[in-house]
C-alpha cells in the first residue's frame, strides 16, 4: 500500500483586533509538551476546540480573529460568559464583548456554545475509531495555517494514517458531480497513476470526478482522503456509504464538523479552502462556469498552489469551467507525469510528447529529397526521377542504389519503384521520445 498518507452574512466593519493594553496574547495553538499543567491546558484547549465546531461555522474569519488573540478557551469562556459580566481589559464602556462583531452573530455564537457537548462528541468520534486534530498537534497539517483566521477550529478524522505525512505529498483532483464518461474515465486514470506513484489523491467524496477520484486510487491500493461537508459519521451522498466507508478503511476521511452534522450548500463551498490548502495542487477535470469545483481552483490560486486543469471538448459545456481556468493561470495537464511534473521534486519532468520517429526521418536531406521524386506507382526511370529531383542521373542513381540499400525502394527493370512497407503505429501515448 502507498504511505500511511449559515449563519446569516454579517456586514459589519471587522477590523483586525489587536491585544488589549496589558493583555497578553493568548497562543491560538495547543499546548503540545511540557509537563502535567501542560497536558492540562492541551485537553482545555481540545475540548473548547471541539464545542466550537458546533459553534461557529466553518471558515468564519470573525471566529477566528478571536480565537487568534484569546485562544480557544478563552473565546469560548467569553461566550458562556453571562453577557453582564464584562471585565475592565475587556471592552470600553458602551461595547459588547467582541468589538466589531454583529450583535446577531455573537448572539448565534452564544446559543450554539451554550448546547454544546464536546466531550459527547469525542467519545463518538473514538467510538468510529476515529480522533479530533487541533494546531498544534503534531499530525496537524501545517499548510492549512495559509488560511489565516478562515483556518478550521479543529479536523475530525476517520483512519488510520498520519494526515500531516499523507498532506505533505497530495494532490486535490475535483469536478463536475453530473460528469461525462469521458471525465470519470480521466480521472479514475489520473487518480490511479498518482496512487501508483506514491502520490495521496484529495477530493470530496461527491458523485462524478469526487468519487471517480476516489475509485481510482482504492483500486490502485492507494492513498486517498475524502474531505467532507458534514460529520464524518455522516454518510453523504447516501449512495456513497460503501465509498466512504472503504476510504476511512484504506485511507482518511476529514470534516470540520462534528459528528452529526449535515451538509449546507454553503458549507461545500467552505469545505473546498481545505481541499485547496491541504493540498500541493489542484487538478479541475470537468466543470461548467458555475461548478463549485472551481472554487477549490481559485482557492488554491489565492494561496500559491499549483492550478491545473484537463481539457476536455470544446462543444462540452462540462468543460468549459476548465478552459476558462485554462485560458488563465491555471496549466494543461494530460496524465500524471505531467501533475508529478508540476508538484513534484525538482527534476521530476514528464516525457517528451512528439509524434513517432519514421526511419525516412533519419535520412540525410539530399536522399531525402530523392526518395520523395520516386513516384507512388510504378516503376520509373532514373532519368525521370533525377529530372522531377533537380538533380543529375549519376547522384541520382547513387542515391537510389542508397534507398535500395537500406529497404525504400526496389529496382523494377530499367526503373525504380517504393517498396510497400507499412508505416509503425504512433508512439506518442506511451512515452517515446
């Protein structure tokens, strides 16, 4: 086997919040060594990261600019904190206790804070064999730190592997859900040459390119992580729950949300920055102009990774999301040399890709030129053959006596005539130079 690899829109003003005078910043990170005191402050910090999964939304940067200055626990003891309750270092007379953010949204903080219950929930992770990653752990992903305050609270996982190490060589290959036979054969092919390379395929266990995805590494033996938009206890879409399950079995399954949770539509598209950030590129295989694929396509370019995207018909409107992204920043890639090419080490290159080399290429310009005078049909005399060349009889008949030599033409009595030999098939499609 491969390596073990709604909230209501708040337009309000929300500038960065800096430390209060006097207070000193709170890690956002948990505490990963140091003794009793420090195994403590990592549990408090697991425990508030986990009720915060069910307390704000998935890539809520409001959330996060908090949990960046008080740390987990203590933006969580600010919102079970009766509101009445205001220390003097906190806020200035007149403000709430998270300045700059709408009252509605805090107030939707506080509710889901006040009925959560995080320790319910990590027992049924572990009871799905499964645990809850924070930052600061040392199998945290240190590339979803890219994402700044929009960074997941906290991954719930399913499987066995280590997703720092399998992060660290992945690729994201995401698309259409209502994809075409052509496009789930690409990407199952894409997907199994990657895992065969001891590459990790990422992608969001959706029907079409997602599960093809998928498919394609599982057959491969390979390493593939499906990254979802709900719990993962939550089996979604339905008739993916043999998948699913198979992927936590050889692989990973990763959600921001907590056991039980279910999708949102908006929630697939937050679920896609981690898809991107996870990730050394992304791989678009189909997708019309308003696919959420592309999202995962504009996240990646916003944080530096690797955009790449396979052509598809020009009459398909399945691909026209593809070459938009083509006709812009994002590369064309064909098979997964060429993704290797790309997110790979240095001096991982593709082969060269050029027609099949015919042995009259290898001859000399002068014999060349010969050779193409000699007509189709019938045999011809030198004369005539030197005449349609430009050439005279004397070269002319060396250069015939030269093709004859090396199997272009045959002497047909007084003239000359091709040999009937047929031409090799193509090797483009398996790597010839």
């Amino acid at each position: 086997m491969t390596p073990s690899a709604p909230g209501t829109p708040d337009t309000s003003a929300t500038p960065d919040v800096p430390s209060a005078p006097g207070t000193p910043a709170v890690p956002d990170t948990a505490v990963t060594s140091g003794g009793p005191a420090a195994s403590a402050a990592l549990a408090d910090e697991r425990l508030a990261r986990a009720a915060l999964t069910r307390t704000v939304e998935p890539g809520d940067e409001h959330a996060g600019r908090w949990i960046r200055r008080y740390g987990a626990t203590g933006f969580l003891e600010r919102l079970l904190r009766p509101e009445e309750t205001r220390p003097d270092d906190d806020t200035r007379p007149g403000e709430g206790p998270f300045p700059g953010t709408g009252r509605k949204r805090v107030a939707s903080w506080r509710l889901r804070a006040a009925a959560a219950e995080p320790a319910r929930d990590l027992d049924a992770v572990h009871a799905l064999g499964g645990r809850f990653l924070v930052p600061g752990d040392t199998a945290w992903p240190r590339q979803l730190d890219d994402l700044g305050d929009a960074r997941p609270v906290g991954l719930w996982l399913r499987g066995p592997a280590d997703l720092r190490t399998w992060a660290l060589r992945s690729v994201a290959l995401v698309g259409a859900r209502a994809c075409t036979p052509y496009g789930a054969h690409v990407a199952t092919d894409l997907a199994t040459s990657l895992a065969r390379k001891g590459w990790v395929v990422v992608s969001g266990a959706a029907y079409g390119i997602d599960a093809a995805a998928h498919r394609g590494a599982l057959a491969a033996d390979g390493a593939t992580i499906a990254v979802l938009a709900c719990g993962v206890d939550v089996s979604y879409p339905r008739g993916h729950d043999r998948l699913i399950r198979r992927v936590a079995e050889q692989g990973l399954v990763a959600g921001e949300l907590p056991p039980g949770s279910h999708p949102t539509p908006s929630r697939f598209i937050l679920r896609n920055r981690v898809i991107a950030a996870l990730t050394r590129g992304t791989v678009v295989v189909e997708a019309q102009h308003r696919s959420g694929s592309l999202s995962t396509a504009r996240a990646a370019t916003r944080l530096g990774r690797h955009t790449m995207g396979v052509p598809g018909p020009v009459t398909s409107a399945l691909s026209a999301g593809v070459h938009e992204l083509l006709r812009g920043d994002a590369t064309l890639v064909t098979d997964a040399e060429e993704i290797v090419e790309l997110v790979g080490d240095m001096g991982q290159l593709a082969p060269t890709r050029r027609g099949p080399v015919l042995p009259r290429d290898l001859l000399a310009p002068a014999t060349a030129h010969v050779l193409e005078a000699v007509p189709a049909h019938g045999p011809t005399p030198t004369t005539v053959i030197a005449r349609r060349a430009g050439t005279h009889p004397d070269e002319t008949l060396a250069k015939l006596y030269e093709l004859h030599s090396l199997g272009f033409v045959e002497r047909y009595g007084a003239g000359w005539q091709l040999m009937n030999t047929a031409t090799p098939a193509s090797n483009a499609r398996r790597g010839g130079t």
